[in-house]
C-alpha cells in the first residue's frame, strides 16, 4: 500500500501522515510506504514505514508527472492556497487550486490503477442564494475564488470517479480550529488565533462581532474523518462522491466562553475587536449551519464540543517555552 500526502509539509499532513504511522494501515493494508509532497520538500517522519519528502509544485505538470511516476493506491490532495490569498491573486489561486488539482486527476488517472483520491474541498463551496441552513443536495453557490476552485475540482473529481478513472471522494471541510503554528493567509485565520495566539500570551484581534457563526471541526476530528473516507468502499457514496463534512455551528461569543471553562479567563482578555471590511466580505458570505446528514449516515465522526477542541489544542500542539 504506497500512499501520498500533497501538502504534506502542512500541519494537517503532518498530523495525517503521524496518524497513519500510528495505525500502520490502510484499507485493510499495511502500508508500505508513504511520500509527502509540497513545494518544500518536508522533512522525514520516524514512522514504521518508509518516508519521504519530495518538493514538488502541484501547478507545474511536469512535477506532478514526476511524483507519480509510480503508482499511489490512495492519494491524499490536501494542497491548496488558502481562501484570503487565492482571493488576493485570482491567478496563483487557479493555478493551485485548480490546474494543481487537475493535474493531481490526471497523473491518477494515467497511473491506470483507479486510486482512491481523497480530496479535501471546503464549506466555502457554500454561500450566496442558498438556504441559511446547509443541507445535503442544495445547490453549490460559492462567494469566493477559493471556493469556486474548490467546487471545480469537485467536478473533476466526480467526473472521473464516474468514468473509472480514479476512486474519488471529497470532503468539504468546516473551518479547521485551532490550527497551531502562526497565522497563515485564510480569511478564516482569525478563527483560530484568537484562541491559539491568547492561550499563548499574545494578543489576536477579532475582525467580525461576538455573533458571527462558525461551522468548525477539531484537527483530530479532522484527521479521523480523512482516514474514515479513505476506509470507506466508494459505492457507499452513490453519484455524488463530495460531501459536507459534520462540524459545529458556535457563535464567536460561544466559542471564547468555551475556552474560558478550559483555559481561564486571561485568554479572552487578549483578543481586540477592530472590525476588518475584507476578511468580512469574504466570511460573512459562508454558511454557519449545516446539517450533514449523509456524512454522519457514512460513519464519519463530529465534535462533541469545543471546550474538547480547546483541551485537545492544550495537550497536541500549543507552543511550549524555551
């Protein structure tokens, strides 16, 4: 069982390929080696199985041909630009996002093997006229260039899988929080550093108000549901292999008390309020409720709250003095 991680350098494929080591197994399989691709090649991993890092830009063809020279039973695309940059640069957003996807598809394809490709897509396939509350079926209408790119590659992927191609399933992602490290270029950063930032001293501006509400999911919950839809027999999907994944619907406001309960008060009292017009146009037009009710259907797995998300934040990744 050869697997691959795109984007593998980034925090979630770094938590993906850990959690692969963990288990040792895939679809039944041992796995017996795992590739990690970004534009910078990642460091190795001490995992039970052979690792390797290899820089490649999923926006140049040739790199990607190169890549997959070999076949990958399961492929796991999680490289993108993030939602605030590909709305900055339309260019490198359709670059990445898009022709990165597909020549990801197309190298898959060519590779003749129908490999399982888990596709990490996003909520912000979501927004425009659509209903306030998400459900299974309704019309993608996305408000975003990023979210556009997504839904495009969602598409492709579907396509593909009809066709024999590849074995696709893609996962629209809540907004990941708490992501650790710094704060990266998404218009949904700030979901994040306000909790990661004061629970480690610092202040974190909040740019929308105490009300605004956020569809989130933990990076445990996260890694655990991309590994479920790996496991899963394609067919369970029927014609539409792209789904929303389960999250939570909290408000700001809902979401500090919860780290109040776990981490104190000292947190809360380093987050500022200056509103920010951008980062609002972009996320004041993504859905803050769904109901996934295929996902769940599937087996894949919610948070039960956040006050966990918080405690899991404590315990994996905040940054420990020097």
């Amino acid at each position: 069982m050869r697997v691959l991680i795109t984007g593998g350098g980034g925090f979630l494929g770094q938590k993906l390929a850990r959690a692969l080591g963990q288990s040792g197994r895939l679809r039944g399989q041992n796995i017996t080696a795992l590739t990690l691709a970004d534009v910078v090649a990642p460091a190795g991993l001490d995992l039970p199985f052979p690792v390797t890092g290899v820089a490649c830009n999923v926006a140049q063809a040739g790199d990607v041909q190169s890549l997959m020279a070999q076949p990958f039973d399961v492929i796991f695309h999680l490289a993108a630009i993030v939602s605030g940059q590909a709305e900055a640069d339309f260019d490198l957003g359709l670059q990445v996002n898009l022709f990165g996807t597909l020549h990801i598809l197309q190298a898959a394809r060519a590779a003749g093997n129908c490999p399982v490709v888990v596709y990490a897509s996003s909520i912000a396939a979501h927004g425009g006229e659509e209903p306030e509350v998400i459900v299974d079926g309704v019309e993608l209408n996305p408000q975003t260039s990023y979210g556009t790119q997504k839904v495009m590659g969602e598409l492709l992927l579907n396509d593909m899988s009809r066709r024999g191609m590849v074995d696709g399933r893609g996962l629209r992602l809540p907004t990941v929080s708490i992501r650790p490290g710094k704060p990266n270029a998404a218009a949904s950063s700030f979901m994040s550093s306000i909790f990661r930032d004061t629970m480690q001293g610092q202040t974190s501006n909040c740019p929308v108000a105490k009300d605004y509400p956020i569809y989130h999911t933990a990076p445990r919950t996260v890694i655990a549901n991309l590994i479920h839809a790996a496991n899963l027999d394609g067919a369970v999907f029927g014609t539409n292999r792209c789904i929303n994944l389960p999250g939570r619907s909290d408000t700001v406001a809902e979401m500090i008390a919860a780290m109040t309960l776990v981490a104190g008060p000292e947190p809360a009292r380093r987050i500022t309020w200056n509103p920010d017009p951008t980062i609002q146009a972009i996320v004041k037009g993504w859905r803050g409720h769904v109901r996934p009710e295929k996902a769940q259907r599937l087996g894949f797995a919610t948070d039960a709250s956040f006050a966990d998300t918080v405690r899991w934040f404590l315990a994996d990744d905040i940054a420990k003095a020097s």
